[in-house]
C-alpha cells in the first residue's frame, strides 16, 4: 500500500488575495487538506549541509510584452541544497518582474531562510513550505513583503523535492503519485501581439497545437490579432488569451462580448487578481468563454476557496511563485477533484518548467504545461539535459528527481551573483 501522508495547516499566512474565477464545469466543496501518495515507504527526514544561491541574468534581442509592462531581460534565481549525505537538489524562484528583485529574493534565502532551515537538525519534505511560511510570517507583516518571501520559500521546497527524489532513485513524478506517464501535453505561451501570426505559424511548424496570445492592448487592436489567428487555426489547434489583469469589469464583458462567438480555449486573468468575489462572478456569468487564473493567487485557503466558489475554469498556480512541490500539488489535486482544468502557470527558467511538468504528470486530469517560446539561453542552460519536445508534448526525464540540472559552462556568463552558506 503506497504511503498517503496528508498535509495539514498550509493556509495562507499572507494576507488573502480576494479573488474568485469562474467555470463552466461542475465544482462542489473541497476539503481543508487533502491526501497525496509519495511512495511505498516513509520519506527520511533531510538534514541540510550546505546551501547556495545564484543569480544570472540574460538579455534578450526580443522583449517580451505584456498589458503592464515590458521583459528586457530575462532574470532567474537558483537555490542548491545539500545534505549531510552529500545528496543534492536544485529549485527556482520566480523573479520576473521586476528583474532587479532578483538579488534581493536570492538574499531572501541565503541571510532569512537557510539560517531558519539550518536551526533544524532534520525536516520533513512535506513540512517545509509550512515551517518557513509560520516561520516569517510576522516578517512578511512587518516589510510587507509576503510576495517576495513566498518566491523564496517556493523555491526551497522544490529544491527540497528534488533532493530527496534523487536520494530515493526516483523520477520526482514517480515519488509524488502512480500515475504511468512519459509525456505532458504543452501550449505554447508568452506569444506577443506584434507579428502573432507570424509567431503561431513558426510554433505550428515545431508541433504545437496550442496558442496563447497576450492581449490587453487596446480593444480593436486584439480583437484583429485574435481574427486574424483563428481564421489560420486548424479544427485540432487551440488559441488561449492572457490578459495579465488588464482590464476593468465593464472592459473585460465589452472585451468578452466582442469575441463570444470565437472558439477560445480560455481568457485568463481579464481582471485583476484583487478585485471583489462579485467581479469575477458576474464576469464568469455573462462569460461564454472559462476564465482562469491562479499565478496570483497565494495560499492553500485561498485556492480552495476559489476553486469552491466556481468561478475559475483552469487553475494554474505558479510553483515558484508560491507553495513550490508542495503547496502547488496540492491545489492540482483539489482542482482535477472538482472538476477543474489544472494547467500550471509558468515563465521562467529551466528548473522551474521541470517542476512544472512533473506535478502536472503527478495531478492528473487534462491540464496542459506552459511553454514559453520566446527565446531564453536561462530556459535550456539551467536545465540538462533539456527534454525533447515532441508532437506537442513534452518528454518527462526518466532520471531522479527533476531529472536536469545546470550547465554552468552554457549559462556562466549570465551568473551575476552568488551566495554560499555552509551549516555550522
């Protein structure tokens, strides 16, 4: 009988995000804490030796365009922790915006959180993302920054569950459930609104079936990108949107009402994460196309609460952004369990997009992982050996853990700080 350990006492310690999203599928109550399969026998706890961090930083010729701001660069955080048996793992933490927070999210971890980690003498996999977020909580109050620290803590603990998947001699997907799989299905993402077309055709010549195109730049402007694009799509493609919460109410139904007759997968984030419950119901209500969101929205309450309420369609937390393996698993679980569309957000770095796929793999359900096509030497670099991507899916690695680690001959030029920390 595999072991099922359950998770308990994951609410968010950070002030809640009051949002709500919106489905067209069935959704009923969903349990405080729910139970996840790791494997056949207990995990050993981890006594942590060694800890370090890297900042690199690449810049890119294409920016990458957004309804509220522009990418220049592209940045990336890596954690790497290792144990007392010299075992090791690696772990993201999202630092996108803006790319100078990525020095000060790297601190975060090397002077705030390995000390509380190293205070220890062993942890549990499954108790980190709770022991660190109790942890700093009155901190996360008193700088006002539960957004920083929680890319922080999400990053440890998926450095946490790579180490101990590659201590185990198992592929993390395998560690985390008994799903049999070899491959993700993918879409391709972060498409910009200038030369789409062009952009959905290149990606249609490389196996991709599914599109999500940034919109929010003016009504008329997208309304002609997204024609011109489903006009072009083959009766087996897909086109999502992504709003990045650009819109108002009045905005997002006009906006919705412009293109209700088109086939759109999904409309993702048309408001912001912040705004009132009975915003996103009343858009999820006039809205023949599902909402989704979830990149932000932090917290194992809060995702429920949204998932109960019916209002979101595809859930897509952000695994370093917020919960890492743990958290973010845990939420795919309560998702597919009430009849949701668990599709992880991600845009970043290679370890990030491994972590990715192996809970999607491990969740279930008929999500997709999101892939960024826009080029980024920190996607492949930080990540070997890259996975084949193959008739729109995505090859899971078969070695342990996230199977891919960094090539620092590829990405050492784009390393731009460095902090080692050794337990005492």
């Amino acid at each position: 009988m595999p072991l099922r350990i359950r998770i308990v006492g994951l609410t968010s310690l950070n002030t809640p995000v009051p949002c709500r999203g919106s489905s067209r599928r069935p959704s009923g109550a969903v349990p405080a804490s729910y139970e996840f399969m790791v494997d056949d026998e207990p995990l050993e706890p981890i006594s942590l030796a060694k800890a370090e961090t890297f900042v690199f930083r690449a810049r890119i010729d294409a920016p990458l365009r957004t309804s509220f701001g522009t990418m220049y660069d592209r940045p990336s955080v890596l954690v790497r922790l290792e144990d007392k048996d010299g075992a090791y793992g690696w772990g993201e933490v999202w630092c996108n915006f803006p790319s100078v927070g990525a020095e000060h999210r790297a601190r975060l971890i090397s002077d705030v959180l390995i000390p509380l980690l190293f205070e220890q003498s062993s942890i549990q996999p499954t108790e980190t993302l709770s022991f660190l977020t109790q942890k700093t909580h009155i901190l996360t109050i008193q700088c006002g920054e539960p957004g920083p620290l929680a890319q922080a803590i999400a990053g440890l603990d998926i450095a946490i569950w790579d180490l101990i998947a590659r201590k185990n001699g198992k592929p993390l997907y395998t560690l985390l459930s008994n799903n049999e799989v070899e491959k993700v299905p993918v879409y391709a993402s972060g498409i910009n609104p200038d030369e789409s077309l062009k952009t959905v055709s290149d990606c249609r010549k490389e196996g991709y079936r599914a599109f999500k195109l940034k919109v929010g730049f003016g009504h008329e402007f997208d309304f002609a990108n997204i024609t011109r694009i489903i006009e072009q799509l083959s009766t087996n493609e897909t086109l999502m949107l992504d709003a990045n919460q650009a819109w108002s109410l009045a905005e997002a139904k006009d906006f919705i009402g412009k293109i209700s007759d088109y086939p759109i997968e999904w409309l993702e984030e048309p408001l912001a994460a912040d705004r009132p419950e009975a915003e996103w119901a009343e858009l999820s209500w006039a809205s023949p196309i599902p909402l989704a969101a979830g990149e932000n929205i932090r917290g194992i309450e809060d995702f429920s609460n949204r998932i109960s309420a019916g209002h979101i369609t595809v859930i897509q937390p952000d695994v370093c952004k917020w919960g890492g393996v743990t958290g973010c698993l845990q939420v795919a679980r309560k998702a597919v369990k009430a009849g949701k569309r668990y599709c992880p957000h991600y845009l970043g770095g290679g370890i990030g997009l491994l972590a990715s796929a192996h809970i999607l793999a491990a969740a279930g359900g008929d999500g997709l992982l999101e892939l960024d096509i826009n080029p980024n030497p920190l996607r492949e670099g930080l990540a070997i050996p890259f996975p084949e991507f193959k008739n729109g899916h995505f090859l899971l690695p078969n070695s342990p853990g996230l199977g891919v680690e960094p090539d620092f001959e590829i990405v050492k030029k784009y390393l731009v700080a460095n902090y080692a920390t050794a337990s005492r």
